[in-house]
C-alpha cells in the first residue's frame, strides 16, 4: 500500500481572502504609490498563454499560475516599486 499523499500546506481557495488583506495591509501602509493593482497584474497574467517558452529569468506563466495566490501581491509591489525608482531594462 503505498503511503498518504501529503496534506498541502495551503488552500489556495481559503487563502483569496488572506491575500486580500495582504494586499490591503501592505498598500495601506506603504508609501510607495499605487501605480499598480493586483488586478492589472492578474489582467495581465491571464493574458500570457501557455506552454511558451521562458525567457532570460526563466520564468513560465506556469510558474506563476500554480504558485500561492500570494506572489501576485508581492509581484504588484515590486511593480510599483520599481515605477517608483524609474528602474528600467
């Protein structure tokens, strides 16, 4: 028999409303601007396909749509962050 599948560490259903309050939390009390929203980034996430190829980072939409719901906030923040800075490639 083999051995029981690993509980998931996380749900990400149950963790939506984590990670708005998340999102709330950190933009409530940065004071970095708000340039972008977890929805502009979600917006454009869902208008990647799949199955491309990565590109230098080696990054995959994949990587993106299967990990904690939570990276699409911290995503945004390093966004407005970096329009803040004017860093650019």
């Amino acid at each position: 028999m083999s051995p029981p599948l690993a509980t998931p560490l996380f749900n990400s259903y149950a963790d939506c409303s984590r990670v708005a309050e998340l999102e709330a939390k950190l933009v409530d009390e940065s004071p970095i601007s708000s340039v972008f929203s977890v929805s502009d980034i979600e917006h454009a996430l869902e208008s990647l396909k799949y199955g491309k190829a990565a590109g230098i980072d080696g990054i995959v939409k994949e990587h993106l749509f299967y990990s904690h719901p939570a990276i699409i906030v911290y995503i945004m923040l390093l966004f407005n962050r970096m329009s803040v800075h004017s860093w650019c490639a």
